[in-house]
C-alpha cells in the first residue's frame, strides 16, 4: 500500500515538473515569436496611413480626360472635423471594443474560426477596425489564409507606431460608402451635401451602415434595406450608451433628404462616361482577383473626343427649354467601343444615367427585331399584308387590343414590309407578331441580349417591354455589322500603380446572331425611313431629316406617350438617341417629339463631315431591283412610284408593272371599251 502511494506521489511531481517545463516552454516560445514580431515591426517602419490612390483615364488617343478618387484626396479630413455621432456609430457597429483591443479582437477571431472550419469556408469575417483599415490602404479583397496572415501583419504594425484616433481617423477617411465616394467626407456631401462634421444622428447612423456592404445598403440602391440597418445601429449606440432612449426615437422620426443628384465632376470630360468606364473597371479587376479600391489604375478608354463634344453640342443646341431629359450614345460598328455617352442634361444636377440605368418602352424602335424574326420565318421586304383597322383577339379570346397609328390613320388595303417600316404602321407590326409567333420573337429578343416578356400580348410588337439606350443601341449595332454581335465596352486597357498591364482589351469572335443577308435587308429597309416615296397616307418617319442628309444613313425612330428614340448607323458608328421626362410626364409638344432627330442628326452630320459617303454593302446572294412600291412588282414606264429594293435572289420578282395595275378589273375594262380598236385593247392586256 506504502508503496503504490509512493509510485503515485512520484508521478504525480514528474507530472508537475513535465508541465511547468511545458509552460515555459510555450511562454519562451510566445516570447520569442512576439520579439520576432516586434523586431519585424522596427524593421518594416510605421505603414503610410494614406497611399496615392488617384486613378487616371485616358481617351483612346491616351489624352487625360480625368481622374477618380480625387474626392477622397481632397476631401480628407481630421478626426474633430467628423460628427461625434458618425464616430460612435461607426463604433459601435463595426468594432465596439476598438479602443480596448490592441488590433485584435481574440473572441471574435475565435469565433468566426470555427464557424469558417465547421462551413470549410473563409466567409466569416472577424476584423477590427484597425484591420480593416490595413485591408483598405494596402490589400486586396481575395479571401485567402496569405491575405489574412497580411493583414494582421499590418494591423500590429499600424497598432505599434499609431495611435487608436489616428487609426481611427484613417478608416474613415478610407473606406467605401459606395458609388465610387471613399472616405465620410466625399460620402456625407455625396448622399447630404454637407460636410461629415454637419451631420445629424439619423444622417450619421445610415452613413455608418453603408460600408457593411455598399451595393446593399446604399441607401440609393435600396432605401428600405438601408434604414433597417440604420435601426440596428441606433439600437446598438442606445445599448452601448452612445445615445438616450430621446435621441434615438428622434433619429427615427427624421426625415432623411438625400442629396446625391447635386454631387459633381466639374473637372472631368464626359462624367457619364466615366462613371460607366468605373463600373465597368470594378467588373473587370474583380475577376482578376483585384480591388479598385486600391486605386493607382491607368484606364485608356474608348472615348473619342471629337464624337464627345459633337453630342454635347447637339444636345445643347437642340433640347428645349425645358424638364425634357436626352440620354445619347455611339459605338463603333466593328468592335462595339463605346465613343461616346452622354446620359442627361446636367450632371451636377443629376447624375442618373439614362443611358445605362433606365429602361423604358422603347416603342416602334423594336420593331426592326420583330422583323429579324419575320426574315427568318418566310417574310421578304415585299410581303404584303392589309393595314386597316383591326381589332386583335388574344388570351384565347378573351381580351381584345386595337393598335393606333401615330397620326390616328389607317391605310386603305396592303402594303409591303418595306414600306410599313418606313411609315412605322402599326397594324402591319401587329399581324407579323400573329403570324410568327410570340416564341419566335422572343427566340430574337434574346439573340440580341434585349429584354422579353412571356406574356402573350400583341402590344409587345410595338414596343412596350423596356429595355435600355445602352442595349438597343447594341442591338442596332449588330445589324450594322452584318448580324455579328460583339459586347460593347468603354475600356481599352488598365495600368496598375506600378505601369503594368493588367487587362487589355481584346477583339473575339463576334457571334452571327443573324444571317448577313438578313441583315442588310433589315439594313436596307431602314434607309427606307429618310424616302419621301413611301409617304402615302402617312410620311416616313425621317423624312423630315432628309433635306440636312449629306450621307447614307439607316435608322429607325420610335415613340410612346413619355418617350422619343431614334438610333440609326452608318456603315462605320451606331448612335442612339433617347428623350423623355425622368418621371414619366406626357410628351406634349412637337418640340418634344422632334429633340431626339434632331439631336441623332446634328451627331450623324457633324462626325461625318468632310468625309466620303460610305454606302451599305451588299452581301452574295443578295440584289437589288427596281420596283414599283405600290404593286411589288419590277418597276417599268408606267409605275410612278419606284424605288431600288434589295432581296434574296430567290426573292425577286419577275412579273412586271403596267398600267393596268392602277385600275380594277371593271374601271380597265370600262376604260378601254373606249377605244374601238381590238388590237389596241390586245396590247393593253
């Protein structure tokens, strides 16, 4: 018994002796690894709190034509200059214990740790300020165990040569409140229009909640999502003693007025532009494992600076004087770069582009798509069809629609595919979607990446499913370029802080959406809208342009009761045209109706000027023959209204015109009773 006491007695003094030498161990060991990081700390020096981060655009000539992130620059501001409110929200929100950790919040890194091994994911996030502070000055945003290591490194080293307001200060001056605004500053002025030191709890408490995620909680993007985090907010500041039970029940019941439409570029070219050449960036360097953030970027883009200001120019010389918005953009027919982009009146004003963020119902400019479909399934540009008043059944009869002309006329018999796209007829547009079929249409509503709807109602052939300037224009460029498709883009290369090339555009395949043939009849037809000879009860849409035409244009207009288009091409620049009230009001004076061709056409004249007239080319297997527009038959003498038609070989008619084709059969007979001569009546027949 003595004995085994004594064995246990013993075990248990080597058990101490084993574990106290353990724990020296483990604390020499910690020791030196903490000296060691010290040591690397001295070494490496105090981390700049603020780094170069302006980005500068070029045009495609490599001209400067401005530069982003100049706000957070200009606009960076000392940590008393900031809102008490906008500091304790931050805090309370983003890292409660920051002014007691020393860079690290042990808890939570445990925490998330072993959230991330039970998912086998790196998706729970654990960072203190001070950490997402070295995250945004110095990294990227790729969710790696090496960007992790990183970006604790830098947060010790920030802790060691930094205070915590100085830490504090830099995040804020720093991080993302969305829509391109980084740091409170160029925030508070871009959604308030004040400064950060001006703003109220309720403004503060919503700012603080953006940059959680800035494409979710902007309060631009979504309001009602960005006030539920504002409430979680105040509830935190309330529970950690930053404001009373009173200041947070009058933070709720104030009125939130966002002021981002007064938020301005006055220094750069073409701001609509560029903020589409930003996001376009954003997308890009995401996929290769980048952040735009980190500023430094080169972007050579697509702009043309002749194209730029000869729309600037048309818009100011034709828009009235008036609420009426524009939105216009041209592209290269061959590459799909965007040269040009103006997306509303005034930028300072409002920075809404209408030209890549509205969508509206784009009218009878669709209906060249709807024909696509009609080439591919049987149709020519001289199948006829009646045009009269017509009263559609749909829904297995149990609705009806009746489509208007624009000038409230219907023709009087049939008329030609040709013709019913010069003079936009509706009923024509109306009976082709019956007789292909809405699968069809919607089979080349996708071709061409525009939007389509699987309700079956006839008015869609008129154009009431929305859609985008920025993707007709698109579409319409496609036919431009023999029905291949290639995905228009603003930017042509992007440099890196260091000059490396980091993206460079580059041209692949264009996807034939529709045959060749296909297209240059759409193409052909659409030269048709400038020709006074299908004016016949109703003129052709763009006559009216045709005495200011030095060139060959083919284009097609559209109108609804709150929107004008027109977009049109040569062989060489597509341009579309759009104008409306944002908020939907009636077009009511012809001036309205007119901006939009007025607009396309001082563009269109003023790139083309000095410069030889460039003509459609034919493709094999298509020809051109003269025929009379009335009959669809090969003109001859006696037709009066002729006009140069292209068609599929297959296609061309070989019956010719005569005069007899003016008459009906009793009023020819009755004519030539009146000649006693059978053989005069023989040659007439």
């Amino acid at each position: 018994m003595k004995r085994q006491s004594y064995r246990r007695k013993l075990k248990r003094q080597k058990w101490v002796k084993y574990s106290a030498f353990s724990i020296v161990a483990l604390i020499c060991a910690v020791g030196i690894s903490l000296l060691t990081l010290r040591i690397y700390a001295q070494i490496a020096g105090a981390p700049p709190l603020t780094v170069p981060k302006t980005s500068v655009f070029l045009d495609s000539n490599g001209n400067k034509i401005g530069d982003y992130l100049t706000a957070e620059r200009r606009y960076w501001v000392e940590l008393d200059e900031i809102s008490p409110y906008l500091i304790d929200a931050t805090i309370a929100v983003e890292d409660k214990d920051f002014y007691e950790h020393n860079g690290f919040d042990y808890s939570r890194i445990a925490s998330a740790l072993l959230k991330d091994l039970k998912t086998q994911s790196m998706a729970e996030g654990a960072s203190t300020l001070t950490m997402q502070l070295a995250r945004n000055l110095y990294l990227t945003l790729d969710k790696t165990w090496t960007r992790k290591l990183q970006e604790a490194l830098y947060a010790y080293r920030l802790e060691i040569f930094y205070d915590k307001d100085e830490i504090l200060e830099g995040y804020l001056n720093t991080v993302n409140y969305g829509h391109g605004m980084y740091g409170i500053e160029a925030a508070s002025k871009y959604y308030f229009g004040k400064s950060a030191s001006e703003l109220t709890l309720a403004e503060a408490s919503l700012l603080a909640g953006i940059p959680k995620g800035p494409s979710i909680y902007s309060p631009i993007n979504d309001y009602e999502k960005a006030m539920d985090r504002q409430q979680i907010i105040l509830k935190l500041m309330k529970d950690q003693q930053y404001i009373t039970a009173d200041e947070r029940k009058r933070a709720n019941s104030e009125e939130i007025v966002l002021k981002n439409d007064q938020w301005t570029a006055s220094n750069s070219v073409a701001p609509y532009f560029l903020d589409t050449v930003w996001q376009e960036a954003s997308e890009i360097l995401e996929k290769e494992n980048l952040n735009i953030v980190e500023g430094g970027w080169t972007i050579k883009t697509t702009l043309n600076q002749a194209h730029q200001k000869a729309a600037e120019e048309a818009i100011a010389d034709n828009m009235p004087d008036s609420d009426l918005q524009v939105g216009f953009v041209s592209m290269d027919v061959e590459t799909g770069h965007v040269t040009a982009l103006v997306g509303g009146r005034n930028y300072e004003e409002s920075s809404f582009n209408r030209v890549t963020q509205a969508v509206r119902q784009p009218g009878s400019s669709i209906k060249p798509i709807l024909y696509a479909a009609a080439l591919e399934n049987g149709f020519t540009p001289l199948t006829f069809l009646d045009v009269g008043e017509t009263v559609f059944t749909y829904d297995n009869g149990r609705a009806t629609y009746k489509p208007q002309n624009v000038n409230g006329e219907f023709a009087d018999g049939e008329m030609t595919l040709a013709q019913a796209i010069a003079i936009s007829d509706n009923i024509y547009a109306v009976k082709t979607l019956e007789k292909i079929g809405y699968e069809k249409y919607e089979d080349m509503l996708k071709r061409f990446n525009l939007n389509y709807s699987n309700a079956n109602n006839p008015s869609i052939a008129l154009g009431t499913i929305e859609t985008s300037l920025y993707d007709l224009t698109n579409a319409y460029n496609t036919i431009a370029n023999q029905g291949k498709q290639t995905k228009p883009t603003t930017i042509l290369e992007i440099k890196n802080s260091k000059g490396e090339t980091v993206y460079k555009y580059k041209k692949t395949k264009a996807e034939q959406v529709i045959s060749e043939e296909d297209a240059y009849l759409l193409t052909d037809m659409m030269t048709g809208i400038f020709d006074p000879v299908y004016s016949d009860y109703s003129p052709a849409t763009g006559v009216s342009l045709r005495p200011r035409m030095t060139h060959t244009y083919a284009a097609k207009s559209g109108t609804t009761v709150s929107d004008q288009w027109l977009v049109g091409y040569t062989p060489s620049y597509t341009a579309g045209v759009w104008n409306g009230y944002d908020q939907g009001k009636t077009l009511s004076v012809q001036q309205d109706m007119a901006a939009s061709k007025q607009v396309w056409i001082d563009f269109m004249e003023t790139i083309n000027k000095d410069k030889q007239n460039e003509n459609f080319e034919a493709p094999e297997g298509v020809e051109g023959v003269l025929i009379d527009i009335e009959t669809g038959k090969l003109a001859t003498d006696a037709c009066p209204k002729q006009r140069m038609v292209y068609l599929k070989k297959e296609d061309v008619p070989t019956e010719k015109c005569s005069s007899s084709d003016f008459f009906d059969d009793d009023s020819w007979n009755n004519f030539l009773d009146l000649f006693p001569f059978e053989a005069f009546k023989d040659f007439f027949n």
